[in-house]
C-alpha cells in the first residue's frame, strides 16, 4: 500500500512538473508572440499598436533591452506630455545593458528628465552622454545647449511669477489635442485649431485631421466650439486674428507646399473661402503664423525663407500709400535667434510683441517671451517666467 502511495505521489509530482512546464513554454510563447508582433507594428511605426504589445511582453518576463528601449519610443512619441514622461522607466531600464541600445538614448532620456523637471538627472544625463560621444561636435553642441536650458530652468522656476495658469472647460477642451489659439482684442471671440478623428469624408489615410473651431465668450463663459468650415485637402490650421474678430489669418498647407499664409474674413455668422493675406508674405519655405496691427498696415508672421537666422524667424511686411506690401524685413538678432521663433502677437499698442521660441533663455521646448519696441530698436526679449513657460512645449498663438 505504501509503495501503490508513493508510486502515486510521485506521478503527481511528475504530472505537476509537466503543467508547470507546460504553462512556461505556452507563456513563453505568448511573450515571444507579443514581442514579434510589437516589432513589426514598431517597424511600420504603428507606435499606438505595438506600445501594448510590449508592455504584455514586459509583464510576461520578456528582459531583452531592446524591448524596453522600444515601449519607451512609442511612449516617446506621443503627443500627450503625460505619456512621453512614461517612457522614463523604460529608458533607464534599456540602458542598463549598456552594449543593445544607441548612445543617443542617453540624450532622449536627459530630455523627458528635463520635460518631467527633473533637471538634476537631466544634467547627469547629458554628462554621461558628452562622454560619449566626444568626437561628436554635434552632439557635444546639443548636450552643451540641453544643460544650459537645464540651468535656465531652475533659475527661471526658483522664483516663479504670481501668475495662475488656468485651463479652459472641458467644453473648450477635449480628450483630443487643442492648440493655436487667437484672441480678438477684446476677447470675445477665440478661434484655435483642433486634431480630431478623420471622419472618411477627406484624407482617407489619415487618423487625425486638423480643423479650426471658434467659441464666444457670453458674460465670461465660452460657448461650444463650432467648426468653420475650410475646404482643403490638406493641413489648415489657425494662425492669426485681428484686432476687431472680423478677419482671421489661417495656416493651410499641401503636398509641395510647406504651408503658407491666407485670411479669412466673417460677415455676419460666416466666414469666407481662404484668399491671398498679402502678396509678398508667402514663399516656396514655410509660412506658419502672423499677426497684424489694428489698423490692419503692418504683418509679423513667422518663416523659415531665405535669410533666416536659424530655423522659423519672425519677419514683418507693411502696406505702402498705394496699398502694396513692401517686401519681408527679418527682425534680426534682436528678436530671433538660430533656433526657431514663432507665433508672433503685437499687441494693440504696436509696441510689445510676444511670441514663441525654443532659443534665447528658453527653459525647456517653446517658451512664451515679449520684447518691447523702443525707436527702431527691440529689446532683448524677455522669457515670460515660470508658471507661464515650463520645462515643455509652450509654444501657443496668444
């Protein structure tokens, strides 16, 4: 009886093995499955398809650093500052390898430190990647940049300005992507531009397409966006108000055009079909926001053309008697610096300017800065301060 008992607990030992064999190798499958099939998305760069393919690998077992390296790129590359930080993790545990994944990793990781304020790490970071990468000169001039935005930052952010950032309703907002906005001059009316889900009527390839909603403010509260309505093709975006609400400036883009610059105007209710906003604004570069005067004489728009300092620069055009437009004038290294400036707003007295740029004393991505006209001079631009810009994009029409 005794030998029958232990004959029998052996084979369940035995069949007990075999189960547990059994459900490793069809979980290793599964993980091996997962992670195939994360990599061919991540090859056609369908980062919203692989991302949650890895991370079922990853909490399946799956070590391989390139594994981790790549669920962070998809995390990386969303447009959504909550889900790019979330590649953190997964970077630094890529990088414990130290041999499968690029030296680049090093700065992409110092970077989203630096977006998640965390700019101690940052610096490290870029420590370890000017190491190196030596004889690097570009990548030496990147890390060199990167660490003085760094330094920017916590000075910037040691002494924060008593301003309170506010977001708009969830009326105005959405769990989609909201940006460019523009302002008449007494506020009443905001136009901005929004990615929403492509319906199938146009671009059939595309998720997303842009289009340009517009609100009212009613007695302090901002009706539901309504969308104007823009027949293209291709990219159309918000770029420029003026003064009175009555004409608004609009980016619209195509396949051998980078984007350029035309208006809108509204009668009543309605807009009209897009026409030309001046005849010398627009080149073969890009064009992407504008501003004009109340009185309607004088443009600043924002152009990677011919003559640039470096990346988008802001330029202006003014009206002649004869109701011409002189050509573009670049504002020169006063306002613009060899990174990009952008979104340019004069302001009604005609005198201060502000716009976007990720130069100058910028404190992480695109910072909001205002300069003032003095003669014919500008003043050194002035980083509008923490709470206003943070370590990520602010890059806005105001």
């Amino acid at each position: 009886m005794h030998k029958v008992l232990n004959s029998l607990k052996v084979m369940l030992r035995i069949v007990l093995v075999l189960i547990v064999l059994c459900g490793a190798i069809t979980s290793q499958a599964q993980n091996n499955k997962s992670l195939a099939d994360a990599q061919r998305y991540f090859g056609i760069k369908n980062y919203e398809q692989a991302l949650p393919l890895y991370l079922d690998a990853i909490k399946g077992g799956v070590k391989d650093p390139t594994a981790f390296y790549q669920a962070g790129i998809c995390y990386q590359k969303s447009q959504d500052l909550g889900e790019q930080v979330k590649a953190i993790p997964l970077f630094e545990e890529a990088l414990k390898d130290g041999k499968t994944a690029p030296v680049s990793l090093n700065f992409d990781l110092a970077d989203l430190y630096l977006k998640n304020e965390q700019m101690e790490k940052a610096m490290e970071t870029l420590s370890k990647y000017k190491g190196l990468t030596k004889a690097d000169k570009k990548a030496q001039a990147e890390a060199d940049r990167l660490t003085q935005v760094c330094h920017n930052a916590l000075a910037l952010m040691s002494v924060p300005r008593d301003f309170k950032v506010r977001p708009f309703s969830d009326l105005v907002n959405s769990k989609f992507t909201e940006y460019n906005p523009v302002v008449s001059a007494d506020e009443s009316e905001m136009a901005f531009t929004a990615l929403r889900p492509n319906t199938g009527k146009t671009r059939s390839g595309d998720k997303f397409i842009e289009e340009i909603f517009i609100s009212y403010n009613q007695s302090g509260a901002w009706t539901e966006p309504k969308v104007v309505p823009i027949a293209s093709e291709y990219n159309v975006g918000t770029a420029g108000m003026s003064a009175d609400g009555q004409k608004m400036i609009i980016f619209m883009g195509g396949i051998d055009d980078q984007g350029s610059l035309f208006q809108i105007t509204k009668a009543g209710d309605t807009w009209s079909k897009p026409s030309i906003l001046a005849n010398t604004i627009n080149s073969k570069n890009l064009e992407s926001t504008a501003s004009i005067t109340p009185d309607g004489k004088v443009i600043y728009f924002a152009s990677n053309r011919q003559g640039t300092l470096g990346g988008l620069d802001i330029w202006k055009i003014e009206q002649k008697a004869d109701g011409s437009w002189t050509a573009p004038v670049n504002l020169g290294p006063e306002i613009n610096s060899k990174a990009n400036e952008d979104a340019p707003f004069i302001h009604p007295d005609q005198k201060t300017l502000f716009f976007t740029s990720d130069g100058h004393n910028s404190l992480g991505g695109r910072d909001i800065f205002q300069s003032k006209l003095i003669g014919t001079k500008w003043t050194k631009p002035e980083n509008m301060g923490y709470p206003v810009n943070t370590t990520a994009n602010d890059n806005t029409s105001l």
